[in-house]
C-alpha cells in the first residue's frame, strides 16, 4: 500500500453521501480509513475482520495483545456484543453517549470489551454504513500524541492507510474517559474529556421511574409528587420519571390530574405522555408501577430488570391485600381521582425514605 485517498469534508460531500458509502465499501473489504470523532482522529478498521485487526496493529507499532475498544453507530449495538451490563452502564451510556465515553464489558466468552459511540456523525455514518463494529483507535503511531487534526493524522499515516477523510480539527482534542464495568465495581481506567467526578456524579444519582397505562393520570400524579418532595428537602440525587405502556401521541395529563395536583400547588399543563422503552428501564434503579399488567409489562420488556420493579400501593398505608392494583381514574369522576391522588400520595412519602 503506498497511495492515500484523502477526501476534504463539507457539507455538500457530506450530504451526498458518495465518500461515506466510499469509506465503508473499503473498509468491508479489509481496508483502513482515517476518521475524524468527537475527541481525536482515528484509524478505522472492520472489527470482525483479522487481516485488517492484524494490519491495523503492524500501521501503529502496537503489541499485538493489546486490544482495541470498538466503535459503534446506536445504543441498541452494547447488546450485541457484550453480556451482563450493569444498570451503572446503561446510566452511563444514556448520559453520555453519544460522546467522548469508552465503557469496558463483559463478552459471553469470558472475555471483555471497550465500546464507544462517538459524537461524530461521520463517523457514526460510517459505522452503520458498515453494519458492524469498527475498531478505531487514535490515528497515531504507538507512542506519539493523538492528532486533533487532520495534518497530525496523516503526517505517519499517509501510504499506510487506504482512505483518508479530512475534516479539519476535531471538536474536543481530548481522548475519551474510558470506565471499566467488568467486575462490578466502577473503576475509570483514564481520565479523559468526561472527568471521573462527572462519572461518579451520574452514577451517583438515582433513577425511579413511574409507570401507568396512558402516562396521563397515575404516574404523572406520582411523578409530580416525587419531584415536589424531593425539591422540598433540596434534593437533587435522584431523577424522576414516567411512562405508559400504551402510548397516544401529544397526550397531555387530563384534566382531573391538573385539578388534584393544582390544590398542591404544581403544574403538569406542560406535560407530554410517552411511551416505556427498554433504555428507560435499563438505567433506572427503581420502577414503580401501578398493576400488575404494567408489572409484567415491564418484565416482559426487560427481564433483568424484575428485581427492581415493584407495585406502587406496597408503599402505602392504605392497603388491601387481596388488591395491590391503583386502579385506573380514566373515565370516572372527581372523587375516583381525588381517592387515587390520596393513595399515590402517601405512597410516595414512604418512597422518598427509601431513596
């Protein structure tokens, strides 16, 4: 190999999209292609292909035992490749990705794995043009600083790579924090442009979620009461949220809901319902639901996540055992709604005691 293609980025290149399709084809086919991310320069290589891994290792003087952290273009890819990730990971991967995080896990070989998503969408283009991992590391030969621009990336690089796009200085010039998960403890491995007090801050912070039918009425009532709770007693660890798992577009809390919370002074006109997703209960600590359908919603969703999911009326003081479903106010008047209001509302005292 002894020519570089070099492409200059900008947007009309950019938004025809031949380069991109240019740089994935030939990385398919075992090549090399230096890619601009987020934090520095990286050369690219298919992550399932071992000439290319092997090629890649010899281009940067690099022990061949040393192992690269991959690239990825969505969140949804962690699962493919890694097993067991914790709720510390998922909390992680939602504050910070995409960007400049690298997270070490666990592989169903018994092996580990680094992975990142970088906020770089060229590079994220790339990679799902490729339709599979890229090992990216700094486009540097061992040793030498990571480039921050282009000229630093293809200075030792050029003839040794086959493709090579160039678009300018990257945003941070700062590698990226790399946060080993594989042993149950969270230990930051490097220091990068995320400091390790932001990691500890994000993990630091609890995650309840409440979840109901339409996201209208039960878990916005409770959503709103931890929220005033928590900010009576100048609380800021934990962070609320509410879903349903059905799901009618732009619907807002009803009318009734405002009417009960307005008496406790807060406002949900603002409110927007939403749909549960599996990243919402991959990161949350506790999940508060109002049935037993929602339970097993929940579950059905995220098996892993049985162990943290609980019916909101086993908190409360008014208690039936033979029922523990706050049912639902749709439909029904005032008083139904004033009677479940009351029922969330000291069920969500006993909560906020235990977060």
């Amino acid at each position: 190999m002894n020519f570089t293609k070099v492409v200059k980025f900008d947007q009309s290149s950019f938004n025809n999209n031949e380069f991109l399709k240019e740089a994935a084809g030939i990385l398919m086919h075992g090549g090399l292609v230096i890619i601009p991310t987020e934090t520095v320069y990286g050369v690219a290589a298919n992550a399932f292909n071992q000439k290319a891994i092997a090629l890649l290792n010899k281009i940067k003087n690099r022990p061949a035992n040393k192992p690269f952290s991959f690239i990825i273009d969505d969140k949804s890819r962690v699962e493919d490749l890694a097993v067991g990730v914790p709720v510390s990971g998922y909390k992680l991967i939602s504050k910070f990705w995409p960007g400049p995080l690298t997270i070490i896990l666990n592989t169903s070989n018994g092996g580990n794995i680094g992975l990142r998503m970088p906020d770089n969408e060229v590079a994220l283009r790339i990679t799902a043009l490729c339709g599979v991992p890229l090992a990216c590391p700094s486009a540097n030969l061992s040793g030498k600083p990571a480039p921050v621009n282009f000229g630093e990336a293809i200075k030792d690089l050029d003839g040794l790579v086959d493709f090579a796009i160039d678009a300018g200085p990257v945003k941070l010039g700062v590698e990226s924090t790399v946060v080993d998960l594989t042993s149950g403890q969270v230990r930051v491995l490097r220091e990068g442009a995320i400091k390790a007090s932001e990691i500890d801050a994000a993990l630091k912070k609890k995650i309840v979620l409440f979840v109901c039918t339409g996201n209208s009425c039960r878990s916005v009532m409770a959503e709103a009461l931890l929220q005033k709770k928590l900010k009576d007693r100048g609380r800021d660890d934990v962070e609320v949220l509410s879903a349903g798992i059905m799901h009618a577009a732009g619907m807002g809390a009803t009318d009734a809901t405002k009417r009960v919370l307005a008496q406790e002074g807060i406002d949900v006109t603002t409110h927007v319902s939403q749909k549960i997703t599996k990243d919402m209960i991959k990161k949350s600590d506790l999940i508060l639901v109002m049935e037993k359908i929602h339970e097993d919603k929940v579950v059905q969703l995220v098996p892993a996540a049985k162990n943290r999911v609980f019916l909101l009326k086993e908190f409360a003081k008014i208690n039936d055992n033979n029922n523990m479903d706050i049912s639902d106010p749709i439909g029904q008047g005032d008083d139904f709604y004033e009677n479940t209001f009351l029922l969330i509302k000291d069920a969500t005292e006993r909560v906020i005691n235990l977060i």
